[in-house]
C-alpha cells in the first residue's frame, strides 16, 4: 500500500485553499458578471469568505513550507506516491468539502437548496482541474526539496535521545570532575 510523500494534514492544509480557488472559479463561470455575482454570494451564505481565504492562503504557505522542510530533513525514500493517487486524493478532499462548505453556508442562510443542482455539476468540474493543480504544485515542492536535499550533500546522523553521547577526556584531566568546582572542595561525602 503506498503512502503520502506528506502527511495529510499538511495535503488537506494545501488542498483547502483549492477549495476555495475552486469555489471562486465556480462561481466566476455561474455568474460571469460582478454585480450578479455579489447579490448571489450575499444571498447564499458567503459572508464569511474573506476571512476564510485569508486563512486558507495561510494555511497552504505553512502546508507547503512544511512539506518542502520534511522532505528536506528526511530525503526522498520509500514513501513516495504516485502523481495520480495524490491527485485523486487532492480532488476527493476538495469536492467533498466543496459540497459540505455550499450544503452548510445555505443552510446558515436559511437559502433553497434546489439551486445546488445547478452549483455541484460546476463546482465538480471546477475542483476537479483545481485539485489536479494543487498536486502538481504539492509534487513540485517535494521535487525543489529533493534537488536542494541533493546540493546541500546528506543529512548528519542526529544521536537517538536514549542513547548516552560519551565524552573521552583529555590526558592529564581528572575522572572525578564532580569534586573540582572551580578549584574549591566538593560536596561533603
């Protein structure tokens, strides 16, 4: 069974702005112009969305800054997934959380539903080629960690943090350093 080259948090973290270049895209194509546009957000439950951009664009610099640093620090390996497998992952996050956030924003509006016939066909199509190109940009970052993994040489082995790291000490030092503090007299025994 394969696995993500990144964990999924950090995909869902990248893929959720793509929900909402998705949604934008959807909405530019059922109303080309501006003005139409506004009115049918306003009415639907769009309010919020400013500030939920502003987030996931957030999210999707820390998602992508996190990939790139894992895949710096633990290099390419076993874990690496397919093009295809990642973008249908991509694609089935975002079309499923593009349905749940138009479900839930006309519900809060207390708008109809019967529109979402008219809103998913689109929206489907739109995160569909969103989604595809939220994977390139998740492989592309993974393959800018590889190349700059392979000019800066490999990682230096970090010491397991059960195993004790010994010191030699240099001829002449004593062993029993716990009694020299400085060249007073040590502790009471």
């Amino acid at each position: 069974m394969s696995r993500l080259p990144v964990p999924r948090s950090i995909v869902w973290s990248i893929a959720f702005t793509g929900v909402f270049v998705g949604h934008a895209l959807t909405y530019a194509i059922l109303a080309p112009l501006a003005q139409t546009r506004s009115q049918l957000l306003a009415s639907t439950g769009h309010a919020y969305l400013p500030v939920a951009v502003h987030a996931g664009l957030v999210s999707t610099v820390v998602g992508l800054a996190t990939a790139f640093l894992g895949r710096l620090g633990r290099g390419r390996g076993a874990s690496e997934m397919a093009f295809r497998a990642l973008a249908s992952r991509v694609v089935s996050f975002q079309f499923l959380a593009f349905a749940a956030i138009e479900v839930a924003e006309r519900s809060a509006a207390r708008a109809p539903l019967h529109d979402l016939t008219h809103v998913l066909p689109v929206g489907a199509v739109a995160q569909l080629a969103v989604g595809v190109l939220m994977a390139t940009v998740i492989k592309l970052v993974l393959r800018a960690a590889d190349a700059a993994a392979g000019i800066l040489g490999p990682a230096s082995p970090t010491p397991r943090r059960s195993v004790p790291v010994l010191l030699s000490l240099r001829a002449g030092v004593p062993a029993f350093t716990d009694r020299l503090v400085l060249g007073e007299r040590g502790p009471p025994r």
